[in-house]
C-alpha cells in the first residue's frame, strides 16, 4: 500500500489548500491532520508554493502525505516532486503529467469529467482519477460513471459541501478532494478553531456519526 492509499484508507478525504499565500499552508495542514484528515494538497496555482511545499516536507508529521495540485506540466510535476511531493493532481486529463508522474515514481490523479477522459487516464497510467468538477452531476453522474467503470478509483473534487459528502461516498467514491467546504478562510488567516470544527464534522458524517 503506498502512503497515498494508506492515508486515504485512514480518512477518504484529500484537503485542496489553495490561497493567494502559502504561509499558512503547514498550520492548516497541521489542523487538519490532528482531526485526521492526512492527505493535502498544496496547489500550484498559490505564490511560493513550491517553497512551502518544500520546508513543510522537510518536517512532515507521521502519517500526512504531502502532494502538489493544479500540476499541468511536466516541468511543473518534476519541481513538485523535488520539493518533497508525494503525488500529484491535474484539473485535467494530461497524458504529459501522467508519464512524467510515473517517471518520477509518484501517483498522479489527473482530472476528468467524461467517461473517455476518465478511461483514457486510467489507461495512461493514473494512481486514481479525479472527477472534476464533481458539482456538475453530483453523487447520480459518479454513480452513472462508475456503473461501466466499476474499477477505475474515482475521487469527485469540486463544489461538494460538507453535507453532500456522504452521498458521494455510498454512490461509489474512492475519495474526496475538499476544497473552500472543508478549508474555507483558513489558509488566508481564518479561526483555525472554526477550521478544526469543520474536519470534525466532517470526519464524523463519512463514519456516520452524530454531529
């Protein structure tokens, strides 16, 4: 089992942290893995990432997986990795970034939203596929997806709120990447308190315990 499957299998759920800053990157990772959530990304998309990405890799606690998102070229995929990513995650379907992840000995979960998209990465080598942006169909278009795909590990990213996330999951979901739901203000200086309540409440809908 790789480190990627292993924190997935201890909480489905893949925390997206994406902000005009990245300073706060490693504290609202910290928040989020003492509530259990182990899987983060940190995107591409934020200023000095890369940095953030590497200094927090150097003193990653036990049990988080590190991973690079918003990843669209091989160059990038190769920087992400240098600085101490795990795995990395495409908006969209990038045969170039799926070899380059394979190359580099890492899981790529390339974003997809079409049953061709979704088979042509799998084909290509994906760890896993990302169904994005998941909002556009809901739990029914995974659901209908998954029924000739029974086998190809989908994980919905996009606009699922924290209520819907249980739907997701009966309807077939290897996983979740939670974004603004989950993480809300706090990578640009929110309550991490609030951020806290959040991962819980979270965590207890997908065992299925009171909240």
């Amino acid at each position: 089992m790789t480190p990627l499957a292993a924190a997935l299998a201890a909480a489905p759920v893949v925390a997206i942290l994406r902000s005009t800053s990245a300073s706060r990157f490693p504290e609202v990772a910290d928040t989020l893995r003492q509530e259990g959530i182990r899987a983060v990304e940190f995107t591409l998309s934020t200023p000095h990432v890369l940095d953030a990405l590497r200094e927090y890799a150097q003193s990653l606690p036990d049990g988080t997986v590190l991973g690079a998102g918003t990843v669209t070229t091989p160059r990038e995929a190769e920087a992400a990795v240098a600085a101490g990513a795990a795995y990395l995650i495409t908006p969209a379907t990038s045969l170039e970034v799926i070899a380059e992840g394979r190359r580099l000995g890492v899981p790529v979960l390339p974003g997809a939203l079409t049953p061709t998209e979704i088979l042509s990465a799998w084909r290509a080598g994906a760890a896993m596929v990302k169904l994005f942006p998941a909002s556009v169909g809901g739990p029914e278009y995974l659901r209908a997806v998954r029924a000739p795909l029974p086998d190809i590990p989908l994980v919905p990213t996009g606009g699922i709120s924290l209520d819907e996330a249980p739907a997701y999951l009966a309807a077939g979901a290897a996983a979740l990447g939670m974004g603004g739901p989950l993480v809300g203000d706090a990578c640009a200086g929110g309550d991490l308190d609030a951020l806290r309540e959040r991962a819980a409440r979270l965590i207890n809908l997908l065992e299925g315990l009171p909240v």
